[in-house]
C-alpha cells in the first residue's frame, strides 16, 4: 500500500461556480428588466400614451 493521497475534487468548486454564473445572469436579466419597466413608469408618468414600443 501506498501513503500518496488523493488530490482534492474540484466538483464542489466547479459546482460553486457555476451557481455564482446562473445568479449572476440572473441579476444582469433582472436588472435589465427593470430598467425597461422603470422607462416604461417614466414615460407613462409624464402623460404620453405610446410608451411600450416593440422593437
């Protein structure tokens, strides 16, 4: 028998990661989508009626 040990798993860490890019993402998509609401608010506050565009 031998006394080598085994290198750790970097399992954990790549699972870590990718949870930390999916809540990223998320919070870039959130961000974006409520600045998009917040323009939208903007516009219908000041009293126009053609706020929501589609392009």
């Amino acid at each position: 028998m031998s006394d080598e040990e085994e290198p750790p798993s970097r399992r954990g860490a790549l699972i870590a990661m990718l949870v930390i890019l999916v809540i990223i993402a998320c919070g870039l998509w959130l961000s974006g989508m409520l600045g998009s609401v917040s323009r939208i608010q903007d516009c219908v506050m000041s009293g126009r009626t053609n706020c929501v565009s589609f392009h």
